[in-house]
C-alpha cells in the first residue's frame, strides 16, 4: 500500500535529480573556501540554569539545538549533541555539555532530517517527566524509539501543556531518514505563548522557533497568526544558492522572514556547526549583518549567540560580556 506522501503550501518541490547534485559537485571542486572562523564559546551558566524556574532564558547549543527556559519549563529545541553528521565532523562542540543540561521537560522536534532529530541525544535528555513533540506522521516511529510520552501535531494545530501553549506552523522544506520514507512525516516550526494570555506576564514574550526552511509566504501568514516576540530564524546551509533555494533561506532571506513574522528580536541559528551545504559561517555572519544596515534594522534587534551564551528576557542581555 502506498505511503502518505506530505507536501509544502502551494505544492513548492523540494526535489533534486542526480544531474543537479553531479553539478553542485562540479562546482564544489572549484571553489576555495575560508572555513578558519569557528563560533566562541562562551562559559555556561550551569548552576543559574539548573537553578532557575522563573526567568525566560535562551541559551544556544549549537545548530538548531537551543535549551529555552520559558514559564517554568525546560524546553530543548531539536536536540543534536552528535560529533559528526554523516562524513563531516561538528565543527565546535557543543555549547552546554549533554550530561550538563538541566532536567528536560518538552523536546521539540521540527522534523526528522539526522541535523534536527538525533535519537542519541533524546535518549540522553528524555526522562520520567519529559513529552516529545513531532509533526505529523512521526510519532510511530519517536515511540517505537522507546519515547511513549509524544505528541503528534499537524501544521497551525495548537496544544497546552503545563501552562504553555505550542503550537505547529509551517515551513517550506522536506524531510527523509531512509530510502522509503521521504516526506512521510511532515516538517515546521513551533510557537510557545502563555496559556491562556491573560496570565501573560512582561518576562513572557512569544518565542518563535522556526525549525528548517525555504523562503516562503507562510511567514507572513505566521506574522499575522502571532504577536511573535523572539524568531529563532536560520541563516546557513544556503550555497549553492540554485540547489538550496528551496528549502534553505539565505541570509538575507532570513531577514525578510524575520520581518515578515513581525519578531521583535531575531536570534539566528543553523550555520556553523555542521558543513552541510558551501557557504561559510563567517559568510552568513557577514551578509546577515549587510542586509541589516541596507534595511536600517536597529543592531540591538539581531542578537547573535556564542556557544553556551544565554540570553535573559525581557532586556535580552547576555550572561556575559564577550565580544562577537
């Protein structure tokens, strides 16, 4: 019996044919490429993170992996503590150490491509308290994992778990993590508000985690949906820029998302942990930073994150001095 395939809006493809990937391949033997800039680390606030329950805090892992402190909850985005991704190794570890991160309460899962959904480290943060929750056609095999605590969400679907509301939004992408199974689970971000609003305080804004995606308009349709204080947003893994367009936002792209969803800040995410794609952290820093200045964005409203560096809202001030 054929399997339910999942599509993006507007039916946009994702797909590459094998003359496509020869060419990238082509093109990759020909370029030189600076990999020197490796993102700092900066020294965790371990005990301050294990500690607190009553500030929101936003401290970067690596990748798209964040543990985010929010209404008491202990929230990990994405979990990925792997050394390598396939033949390429991490190429800085981990901000906060696997065994250092506080007692998980929500795993958040955009979707399941190796770089987003590492079952190693869900093993490892996954414990008597903890609730994983997927897109649309994932938790079978989550729970077969040995995860029972999961929930399963379809795009624009909401859920309250312990004074938090999620919920799915889309993204334009695709997924795979076998020969047999592209795009059988589906793909998003998530948002996390207070629930319900009116005990909504100043220390609790709306935190948009964008997951993976392509430059699309559901983001507008997101900035309309949700009063989005904070935008998790990518910005790497966009050259070549003919191949990725689909399902990797450029740099500049990501701005417009940025704007687009209406945040008020943007923290970006997914460049320079794992090679996976031509561009260059330092590169993506560079024409982020660009794009800022040319659409006269103020410096303060893109805060971009060491390893390990925690933010504490609502002032959104590093837990440390260092210079980026």
């Amino acid at each position: 019996m054929p399997r339910h395939r999942l599509n993006n809006m507007d039916n946009v493809s994702t797909d590459k044919t094998l003359k496509q990937f020869s060419q990238w391949r082509e093109e990759r033997r020909h370029k030189k490429k600076d990999y020197s800039y490796v993102i700092p680390h900066s020294e965790p606030e371990i005990e301050y993170l294990h500690h607190n329950r009553e500030d929101t805090t936003i401290t970067w892992i690596g990748h798209s992996t964040f543990l985010i402190q929010y209404h008491g909850l202990n929230i990990v985005t994405d979990p990925v503590w792997a050394p390598r991704m396939g033949f390429q190794r991490r190429l800085g570890s981990p901000g906060i150490p696997i065994e250092q991160v506080p007692e998980v309460d929500i795993i958040l899962i955009s979707h399941s491509h190796y770089d987003h959904m590492h079952v190693s480290s869900i093993r490892k943060l996954y414990g008597p308290n903890t609730t994983v929750l997927v897109p649309e056609g994932l938790k079978r095999k989550i729970v077969r994992k040995g995860f029972s605590r999961c929930r399963e969400m379809k795009w624009w679907e909401d859920l309250s778990l312990r004074g938090v509301k999620f919920s799915f939004v889309p993204t334009q992408h695709w997924t795979r993590r076998t020969p047999f199974d592209t795009n059988t689970s589906h793909w998003g971000g998530f948002i996390m508000e207070i629930d319900p609003p009116e005990k909504k305080g100043k220390g609790d804004p709306v935190i948009y985690f964008a997951g993976d995606s392509g430059y699309f308009q559901g983001f507008k349709e997101i900035g309309e949906r949700y009063n989005i204080d904070i935008a998790l947003m990518p910005i790497g893994a966009y050259e070549p820029e003919w191949f990725m367009t689909s399902q990797h936002v450029n740099p500049e792209e990501a701005i417009q998302a940025f704007e687009d969803v209406k945040a008020k800040t943007m923290i970006p995410m997914h460049y320079g942990t794992f090679k996976l794609a031509d561009d260059t952290a330092r590169e993506a820093l560079d024409r982020m930073e660009a794009e800022r200045k040319r659409r006269g964005i103020p410096e303060e409203a893109i805060r971009v994150l060491l390893y390990g560096e925690t933010l504490r809202y609502p002032k959104l001030k590093p837990s440390d001095s260092t210079t980026h």
